[in-house]
C-alpha cells in the first residue's frame, strides 16, 4: 500500500482537462432535446412505497437555496 501511495505522490495528476465547449450551445442542445422527449412540461412526481425517509429527505434538500430547482 506505501509503495503504491508514494507512486501516486511522486507521478501526481495525469488526467488531461477536459475540450473547451460552447455552454450555450450545450443549453440550447438539452433544451432541444428535452422539449422534444417530454413535450412542453416536465413533471417530476415521487411515489413514497414505504422507506426510511432518506429519498424524502433527499427530495426535500432539492429545494433549499444551495439547489434550488424551482427557480432554474
């Protein structure tokens, strides 16, 4: 395990950056096809079987101001 730790601090990062893109063209390319999936509105509805509360709670911190779904 040491020997693989300090490969992994003597190499460092070797991932490459990822290509420059356009965002507006990527918004407007999902916008697209959204529209085109789901027709002029998409609903999200969640059906609770019975659980733990954690998928509600989940749910819930979607609209807290850090997400904040309902205002995208």
């Amino acid at each position: 395990m040491w020997h693989m730790l300090r490969q992994i601090f003597r190499v460092g990062l070797v991932t490459e950056a990822p290509p420059a893109t356009d965002a507006s063209l990527l918004e407007a390319k999902l916008h697209e096809d959204i529209h085109r999936v789901f027709g002029r509105a998409l609903c999200i509805r969640h059906v609770d079987a019975g659980s733990c509360n954690g998928c509600e709670l989940e749910i819930h911190a979607l609209t807290n101001p850090y997400y904040n779904l309902s205002n995208s």
